[in-house]
C-alpha cells in the first residue's frame, strides 16, 4: 500500500473522532486534540497550554518508512523530541498499533486496541430532569428497596419482600438491556478500529462476530458431492455433520455457509471505584440537601414505592367486602 493510501485513510480516522475527543501521547502521557485536518499536515493543541502544532505529513511518512524498515516495528524511545504526537496519531490508521507495555510502535494487518484515545474526563452541567423512562422509575424504586433490606442475608427477608426485589430486578434489567442497545447502536457510528473510548466509569471498544447459517439444502448436498462426500453422510444437512465433512475436504466454509460479519459495541472495562464513590456523593448530597428538589425527589420515591407495593401485595379473599 502507498503512503498516499495510508494518509488519505489517516485523514479519514482523524476526521471520524468526535471534536472533544483526547489523544494521549505514549509515553510522556500528555494529552492533545486534533482541532483541524488539512491535506498535507494535522493540527492538534494542547489543551494545558493551549499550544497549536502542525503534524506535517512529510513526518508521518517517514516515521511510517521506519517502522516498515525495522521489521514493522519501531521503539518508541527512538523517536526524535516532541514527536510522540505522531505515533500517536498514526495509531488512529487500522493498520497501526502502539504497545505501550512493550513500548513500541508496529505496523500489523491485525492491529490490537490502542490506549490512546480518551472521551472527555468531566460532564457538560446540564440541568436535571426527570426523564420519561420505564427504568428511571424501576431503578428509584430498587435503590430504595436495597437501602431498607439486608439483600446480604436474603434467606431472612420475608416472601414479600423477596417478591418485590425480584419484579424490580426484572424489570431494571429488561428496560435496561433494551436502553443499552439503543446506546450500543448510537455508539457503533462512534467508535472505529478497536479504538477503545474511555469515560469516567469505564470503556468500550468496537469489535466483530461472525454468524453463520447453512445455504439452500439442495445447494449444500450438490456441493458436498461435488467435493467427493456422499449425500447420506449429511442427509437433513446438520451442522455438525457438514463441520466434520469440511475438514476432510478443501471446500471453505464460505461455499456451504451464509457467513455474515456483524459489529458490535461491547463493555471493555468498568472502574467500580469511581461508580462507587460517585453513588455515594449522590447518596449524601440528596440527605444533606434542603433544596426543594431533593424534598421533592425523597418524596418521588416514597410515592413510587407506595405504588408498587400496593401492585405486588397479596389480599386474601376473605379481606374483600361486598358493600
């Protein structure tokens, strides 16, 4: 592939990321932005000194020349002062990875995940609403559960309460999953090339899974016998009989499969440590807090509760009275 190849893919990758979206450099940790991408240099700054500098693109060949001369693999500690930002950013190209155990910069057709992309550390301060969302209520509802019941010794909790955890722990993680794969869709536009976003809580990183389903029986069967395996040894064409049959043959699996690549967002990493910590200081702030809002969210809960403890609580027949 031609470095022209290369740059017009890099420019793509830069143009990609999200505007608040942080570089760290590998090995000095010191974090930048790509604020513009022009066709011969990018432009990055960084944020602490509000210092603008232009990558020129006659470097990012060069440094690409030489990884491709040491064996697709260069030291970082080789690099000349202040261009770490290069590998940094070359790293964003599918074909580049940086090692940061090892220290290197490589070039590979299969590049693992890059540490070097980072989502914004702090929040937008947004106003507070309330949001109209079947697991806002569900999730106000269990908090409040969990804070007055010892779910460590579940087996000394009465059966309604058991009742109660158990349908708001249903429900929390049915509303749940349905709103993390909203999210996952959103995020799939988002993030590209195994390049991990960081947030405060944890990670995510875009990879792959292959399916597959078996083609038309007829076109299966005629393949097989075509490659020398008789009809009757994969007669209702099992997939597991098909399996053993392709190991004896050089037929690939793409001739008697429906193959598809689907991409998917899934979980990288959580830091538990500062969702704790962060749940505490909501915990805290709302029983210190004389604001109407807290009065008015402590109240929310006490009515939600109410409610489906009236859902989920048994009456005997006999308590009902014909008036």
């Amino acid at each position: 592939m031609t470095f022209q190849s290369t740059w017009s893919n890099l420019l793509e990758e830069c143009e990609a990321l999200g505007d608040e979206a942080t570089l760290v450099t590998p090995l000095s940790k010191k974090p930048f932005h790509i604020v513009d991408v022009q066709e011969h240099r990018i432009v990055i700054e960084f944020p602490d000194s509000e210092e603008k500098r232009p990558l020129q693109r006659n470097q990012f060949e060069t440094l690409a020349r030489r990884i491709g001369d040491a064996a697709d693999t260069f030291d970082l500690e080789r690099l000349p002062p202040d261009a770490e930002p290069y590998a940094a950013v070359l790293s964003l190209h599918p074909r580049f990875e940086i090692d940061e155990r090892e220290g290197l910069i490589r070039e590979s057709e299969n590049p693992g995940p890059s540490q070097l992309v980072q989502a914004p550390e702090t929040e937008t301060e947004t106003e507070r609403t309330e949001p109209d969302l079947a697991i806002y209520a569900d999730a106000l509802l269990l908090t409040d559960a969990l804070e007055r019941h010892d779910v460590t010794n579940l087996s000394g909790q009465e059966t309604s309460t058991l009742v109660n955890l158990y349908t708001l722990l249903s429900d929390v993680q049915r509303n749940a999953d349905d709103l993390r794969q909203d999210v996952a869709d959103v995020l799939l536009e988002r993030v590209h090339h195994d390049q991990p976003i960081h947030a405060q809580f944890g990670s995510v990183q875009r990879t792959s899974r292959t399916y597959k389903s078996l083609r038309d029986e007829g076109e299966v069967l005629a393949t097989l016998e075509d490659a020398g395996i008789p009809r009757e040894r994969v007669t209702s064409v099992d997939s597991s009989k098909v399996d053993e049959a392709l190991e004896v043959t050089e037929l690939s699996p793409r001739e008697v499969y429906e193959i598809e690549d689907r991409e998917y967002v899934r979980k990288a990493d959580v830091d538990e440590e500062h969702k704790e910590t962060r749940l505490q200081g909501l915990k805290e702030q709302l029983a210190a807090s004389d604001e109407p809002e807290a009065a008015e969210l402590r109240e929310e809960i006490d009515d939600l509760e109410t409610r489906i403890e009236e859902l989920t609580e048994f009456s005997p027949a006999q308590e009902f009275h014909a008036e």
